[in-house]
C-alpha cells in the first residue's frame, strides 16, 4: 500500500467523521442548547469513531484472515448493543433541563436509559454496518488482488522453473557433440561451435522473456536440427519444414524443443535400418501446425529412464497447460514403429520485448 494511498484514506476518514459530528450538531441544536448540542456531537462522534475503528482495523480483517465470520457477527452485534448503550447514557444525562425530571433514585433511570438503548439501536446498527460494509468491500478486494499477485507470480516461478530445465539440458547436448567431433572432424566441430554460438545467445537474450517472436524461435529451432543433422551424418534420413506467414506471431520460448529433442533421441538407430526424422512447422491465420514424426523400434523404444525427470514430453504439457490454456491440441501417438506428435496452437500477435 503506498503512502499516497494511505494520506487519502485518513483524509478520507477525518471528513467523514467531521461531517458527522456537523450533521448531529445541527440536529441536535433543534432541542438544546447550542454548546451542548456540540458537546453531545463531539463525544458521540468520539465514542463512533473509537469502537468502529476498533470493529472495522482490529476484529474484521482478523475475521477474514482467520475466516472465522460466524465470530464476528458475535462481535459486531455487542459493539452495537455497547455502542447503543452510550448514546443512552449520553441522550439520558447530557441535558441542561430534561424534557422528563430524572428521579434521584438510581433504579428508577433505568427506564429513561432502556428508552434511549433501544431508540439508538438504529443509528447504531446504522454507523458500524456502512462502516463494515465499506472496509469489508476494501479488504476483500485487497485480499483478492493479493491472491491474484501471488497466484500469477507462482505461474512464473513454475513456468520459469520449466523452461530452466530445459536450457543446460539442450547447451549440455550440444557440448558433447562438438566435444566427440573434434577428435574426428575440427572443421565440422568448428561450424558446430558456431551454430551453438547463435542458439546461446538466442537462450541468453531472448529466453527471458515470456513470448519471442515466432520466427526467431524458428530459427532456433532450425539452429538444433541443423546440429543434429551434422552430428548423425548419413545414419539418419531427416526432412524438416519451416513456414511463418504472419510475421508478427509470437510463441512462448523453447516450448517445442523437448519434442526435437525426443525425436533425435528415441530414433530407430538399429543394424540394418535407417532411422528418420520429420518436422513441420507452419503459421496459419495466427495459428501453429506442428509437426514431428520419428522411427523407432521395440528394442529402442520411448523409455522413461535416466532419473532426470521433467525434460521432455511432461515438460511441454505443463506447459501448455499453464500457458496456453484452452487454445492447444495435442496428440501423442505410436504405431508400426512410428511415433507422431502433432500440435495446433493458437499464437499470440504480439510479444514482450
């Protein structure tokens, strides 16, 4: 809550409470005498403001936190039935000449004080139900838009912890691979060691941010292909389409690499067989057809191994669960020794820079 915000709810509240002092003044000036009548405003206005202020700052918001409202129903009616009683006592004793002449026994007031009591239950029902009434409208809205901050900034810790799991597990993979080429091929490792220099430094500036525009991913994502491509030479038949046509489309970073990444990894690489990779990509009336098809075996089949959990296909359904809500398909399928993953998406027109 800022200090400005804070400045304007007890200016707010000194002008409420003045105002109210004014209009009992007025009132009561009709059938007293005047300073009396000021008197009567002042300690009344006093009294209200004491126990509302108590009802509304203290026992309300501790209701709400606890949620214990049963509780402060309890709470809120003695504050009435207490507040009632003072104005009786204040309406009963405070008068230069009583309309009644009060008795000079004691017993004998309470007549005057039940008349007063039950006469000011309304204005005190009155001053703690619209003082209730607003702070309660106040505290849940500021309890909802906390909720709000704290439930949007658990999607971003969640979604920031998945796509983190991704980025050293691709930079990790591609080391390796320029690692095993330089003992063999440095002219290879060398245009690899480029290659990864552009998809570093894709990761580095424009991962951080929660969408990137559609054909930077693309080229990432063609970045890795090529990188596969180069290191499985001619053991691997792989076919790959890119097509944007609204420049302006926009996706969540690295969300389609753990699908490549499946499709290089689960390959058919048997003796004798020639495994193959299929990729489509494509944009259409801001929509994203994609598109990955791979070779496998029984022998070689999708595995859940390794213990590192939360890389791959779980990944991306999380992910697209928390980020695009009701605006994909995907489908996951094997059959005949082939695996398929297809997925529409309906992209965004404009992203964070």
């Amino acid at each position: 809550m800022t200090k400005s915000f804070i400045v304007k709810e007890y200016i707010f509240t000194f002008i409420f409470w003045l105002v109210l002092a004014i209009v009992l003044w007025f009132n009561f000036q009709s059938t007293t005498e005047s300073y009396l009548a000021m008197t009567q405003a002042v300690i009344i206005a006093a009294f209200s403001f004491t126990f509302t202020h108590f009802l509304t700052n203290k026992l309300l918001p501790k209701a709400l936190r606890e949620k214990k409202m049963k509780l402060f129903l309890v709470q809120l009616v003695m504050v009435i039935f207490m507040l009632s009683l003072v104005f009786s006592v204040i309406f009963t004793y405070l008068e230069v000449e009583p309309k009644d002449e009060l008795p000079d026994n004691f017993r004998d007031h309470l007549p005057f004080l039940w008349k007063g009591f039950y006469m000011s239950l309304p204005a005190s029902f009155l001053i703690n139900g619209a003082a209730c009434g607003v702070k309660f409208y106040n505290e849940h809205g500021r309890i909802e838009r906390d909720h709000i901050l704290l439930q949007q900034a658990h999607l971003e810790n969640q979604l920031k912890l998945l796509q983190d799991q991704i980025n050293p597990h691709v930079v990790f993979n591609i080391l390796n691979h320029i690692h095993i080429l330089m003992k063999t091929d440095t002219q290879l490792a060398d245009f690899l060691l480029m290659k990864f220099s552009d998809i570093l430094r894709y990761q580095l500036y424009h991962c951080n941010q929660p969408l990137v525009p559609l054909d930077k991913e693309m080229e990432y994502l063609q970045n890795l292909v090529e990188v596969e491509k180069l290191r499985w030479g001619n053991e691997l038949d792989v076919k790959a389409q890119w097509q944007i046509n609204n420049r302006k489309a926009s996706i969540a970073p690295l969300l389609l690499v753990p699908f490549i990444e499946n499709a290089f990894k689960y390959v058919c690489r048997l003796p004798g067989h020639k495994g193959y990779v299929k990729i489509s990509c494509q944009e259409k009336n801001n929509s994203l057809y994609f598109y990955v098809e791979n070779s496998y075996s029984d022998m070689a089949t999708y595995k859940k191994k390794d213990g590192t959990g939360g890389i791959g296909l779980q990944n991306v359904k999380k992910r697209l669960k928390l980020q695009y809500p009701d605006s994909y398909d995907l489908n996951i399928e094997s059959d005949n020794h082939i695996f398929r993953i297809t997925l529409t998406l309906t992209l965004s027109d404009s992203y964070e820079l």
